[in-house]
C-alpha cells in the first residue's frame, strides 16, 4: 500500500468546519501523478473539485496544499506531478 498519497485537513471558518481532502492519483508507472484536491462529500464519498467553500481561509488552505506537496516530493522525488484547475477560474 503507497502511502503518503491521501491527506485531509479542516478548512474552518464562516460556513463552519468543512473537511477538505487531497489525494495524489498515480497516473503513469508511479512516475506521473495527478494532485486531486476539494471538499469531501459524505454521501459519496467523494471529492467534490468543483464546490467553492467561500470558508474565509484561502490562504491557509492553498497553504496546506503546498505542504502536501512538499511533503509528497520528500518520499517521491523523482515524481512528476500534474496540477490542472477543475474550471476555467481556478486554471
């Protein structure tokens, strides 16, 4: 089981607790990964990429996002990883 590709964290603020989630999906031979990013929806099980919180903490959830990242290069360093907004505003 590969570890460190799944994260989740709590944006908390103005529309209360919302449970965000990050997951790095491999996308060709463990070279190439796809950074999947958005609140977690509970009657699916999903993550919701197209939802906008409007939670007030911006900044420090992109900021957790850019730890992930980090931290996903430390244990695979020769990784490429693709990030690609789910709508035209977030590209």
């Amino acid at each position: 089981m590969r570890t460190h590709l799944i994260y989740t964290f709590n944006s908390v603020g103005k529309q209360g607790i919302i449970t965000k989630v990050i997951v790095y999906e491999p996308v060709q031979d463990d070279i190439l990964y796809n950074l999947a990013f958005g609140d977690y929806d509970s009657n699916t099980g999903n993550i919701d990429d197209l939802s906008v919180s409007n939670n007030g903490d911006t900044i420090k959830v992109l900021a957790t996002v850019i730890h992930t990242i980090e931290n996903f290069f430390q244990y695979f360093p020769n990784a490429e990883l693709m990030i690609r907004g789910s709508s035209d505003i977030r590209i």
